[in-house]
C-alpha cells in the first residue's frame, strides 16, 4: 500500500475544529500526521499529491443511497459508482435490505464493494423493491417487528438505523400504522428510524382515507422518539414541511427542540422554492443524503422494471439527470448554507447520526485514512431544480479523488454532473 502526502491543501474537519492549510499523511491505510509542510517521506512507494487550492476533508458519508444493486430492480444502483467514483466514502443504504433479504446484502454490496456501505434495514418484509413502485406491498401486515429487531440485533456491524415512509398514498390507504410499527421496531432495537415525506404513488382514485396533506407531519411525528430521522424537508411534494399554504408547518420546530434531526435527502423531488422556506423559517437539516437511485440518473432499464415510474422524468437539473453527493454540497452552499456547516453535514453530522462520530468522517492521527479531496471553483454556474427554478452559484465543487482505507480512487462516475455556466 502507498504512502500518501497531501500537501497544502485547506482541511476542514469539524469534529476536531479544525480549518486551514495543512498536510496530511497517509501510511498503511491510517492517518499518520496531519501539520504544516510535513517532511516528504523517503521511500519507493511514496506519492505526493499537490493539494494546494482543493478541500481535503474526512471521508463523505452519503446519508441516503439506494445501492441494492440486482435485486431491488432498476432503483438500486452499482455502490461504487455512487460512493468512491464520485469523492465518497461511506454510503448509508436506505431501505433496499430487509430482515429477509440482509444476508444477500452483506454479500453481493456489502463484502465486494470498495465503498464502506451500511444500512438502515427496511421496516417492510419485501425492502426497497423498485422505490416502492407496487403499494400493496406495504401495507402493514407486510412487516413483522420481531424478525426485523432480530435482524438489526444479529447484524449490528452493519445495520445502523430502520426505514420506513410516510407517503400521501400509504396514509390514504391504511393511516399511521406503518409508522407505528416502524417506531416500535427502533424502540426495541434503540436505532434511529429514518421517515420518508413525499409522494411515491398517488392517491388511490377510490376508496381508502380522505387524507389531508397537513395532517400528515403530525400524525408521523407523535409517533417518533430523540434522535429519529425526518427526510426530504425540500420536497415540493405535499404532506411534508411545507403545508399547502406554502408556510412552514407549525409543528416542525417542535420536532427540532424535541430532539428529532433532519436529512436533506436531495432526490429528485427537491425544490429550490421549497428549500428558501424552510431555511428562511431558521429550520437547517442536520445532514445532506444525495438519494440517488436508477430512476432519477443516467442507468438503463433492466427488462422487467416498470416503464413508467413516479420519479422518472422529474430529475433533479432536467434533462441532464446526473447528480451526487458533491453537487448537493453545492446546491446547499447556493442556498447560503457556510461551508463549514455543509461539511459538518457529511462529515460529523452523518457519522453521529450512525452512531460512530469519532469513528468515520473525521481526519485523526491513527484513525483511518478516509479522505475526499474536492474542487472549490468560484464563478457562474446554473443550477435546476425539478419544478424549473433556477439558481446561480458562485461556488462549484467537484470530487477529484477519495482515499478509502488509504487507497486512491478517482472520481470518474458516469452519474457526475456537468457544470452549465450561468
């Protein structure tokens, strides 16, 4: 394995607050000094990277990935595609395994992967199959709380939270009951429940409950304990943070102060008209997940998968239907986020929310070597959101390369957006 100096480059580190021009040493896969103008190490498999002008930050942790490549259909995209080929390190899978379908999870992504993925295992008995695209398997009797805690017990290296969602559609046909059960499971397993606002298939046309999108938030809220997890705040779909007003909902900051956190979880539905909101109401997410999946990027349709999904042809940047982590930070710096919060957001923030703050997303001498290393261009650039508000930001990041364990990936993904020029 190689040394590895990064010289010169601006270090942000939250967990150790940390900012400013540093050198960082990499040997055997751990951190082994972090210091201005470090000696160059002598030796035939030493590599010296010039860093000056690039963010070299610990290692970024995807809060919300969709990485259950081959079994949940066309949703589950290819883990190191998403992870170290685009600047990231760790990946949070949301709710592609299931109690049922975990140990094929640990060794078809898991084990050959070189991104470090993770999991918050499926409420439901069936996971993440194609983004949830056939409604009737999630229904309640399609969970079982036991076998699910069971699981998460057996599998703690692994699992670190639960998922489940809260779409107008699951509401209309049974209520709150998914929620409920999802709750218990986090309960009984002391993990944090992930909760999904948005629209994922549409009120059913007959029959089942006459549901009021602003009733959503509070019915789901009552139900969740410190520490669980409220997604997708920017959505414009209804029944979320924003009521249909297009006011805050009275109960979010109640949520905050009782120790519920926040994740942006980008997606394809998030809205740039959404997100001012929310942030101008003083609500700021805790932690920024890309949500990536294969109806919202540049993948092929498997034969089988459905031909028309909720998500497809409502991408994030229309028509270029490429994005990542990375491009999130940026959109997040557009909204006048600082950057040192909007790292603490893939850094920090998202290893405390898997219970391993100190652990991962922090650059320590004998910790391990998990780095990013980032572009931070200043200029014009466009960005689009997928209700058609444009956006400019004077700040462009671009992931150059990761190092995973001490090991050098560069980011070349498919899925990487183009810069357009404002």
């Amino acid at each position: 394995m190689k040394t590895t100096l990064l010289k010169g480059g601006r270090v942000i580190d939250p967990t150790c607050d940390r900012d400013g021009r540093f050198d960082v040493l990499v040997e055997a896969g751990r951190i082994a000094a972090i210091g201005a103008d470090l000696p160059v190490p002598v030796g035939p498999d030493v590599e010296v990277v010039d860093c000056r002008g690039r963010l070299v930050l610990p290692g970024l942790i995807d809060t919300h990935a969709h990485v259950y490549e081959g079994v949940t259909g066309r949703f589950g995209l290819n883990a190191d595609l998403c992870g170290v080929h685009s600047g990231v390190t760790t990946l949070i899978d949301q709710g592609g395994a299931s109690c049922i379908t975990l140990p094929g999870f640990r060794r078809y992504v898991v084990e050959p992967s070189h991104t470090r993925v993770l999991s918050f295992l499926s409420a439901y008995l069936v996971g993440g199959l194609e983004g949830h695209y056939y409604p009737e398997l999630y229904r309640p009797d399609c969970l079982d709380v036991s076998a699910t805690v069971k699981a998460a017990r057996g599998n703690a290296d692994l699992v670190r939270g639960l998922k489940a969602h809260a779409e107008i559609g699951g509401f209309a046909r049974w209520g709150v009951d998914v929620m409920r059960l999802a709750s218990r499971m986090g309960r009984e397993a002391s993990l944090p429940v992930y909760i999904h606002f948005g629209q994922l298939w549409p009120r059913p046309e007959q029959g089942g409950l006459a549901v009021d999108p602003d009733s959503i938030f509070d019915q789901v809220v009552e139900t969740l304990k410190p520490g669980d997890i409220l997604a997708h705040p920017f959505s414009r779909h209804p029944g979320g943070f924003v009521e249909l007003d297009g006011t805050l909902h009275p109960l979010v900051h109640e949520a905050v102060a009782r120790g519920l956190k926040i994740d942006v979880g980008h997606g394809s539905h998030f809205s740039y008209r959404t997100a001012r909101i929310v942030l101008d109401a003083g609500v700021v997410p805790d932690t920024l997940g890309a949500d990536m999946h294969g109806y919202n990027t540049t993948v092929a349709a498997p034969p089988g998968t459905p031909d028309v999904h909720p998500d497809e042809g409502d991408h994030l940047f229309k028509g270029a239907i490429r994005f990542s982590l990375v491009s999130a930070m940026t959109s997040m710096l557009a909204l006048g986020l600082p950057l040192p919060h909007v790292v603490a957001m893939v850094t920090r923030n998202a290893a405390r929310m898997v219970g391993m703050e100190g652990e991962l997303g922090t650059l320590k001498v004998g910790g391990v070597a998990d780095v990013s290393v980032l572009a931070d261009e200043t200029g014009r650039w466009a960005l689009r959101d997928n209700e058609g508000t444009q956006l400019v930001a004077e700040r462009l990041l671009r992931p150059l390369f990761c190092l995973r364990g001490g090991v050098r990936f560069d980011a070349g993904a498919s899925i990487l957006p183009l810069a357009q020029a404002a």
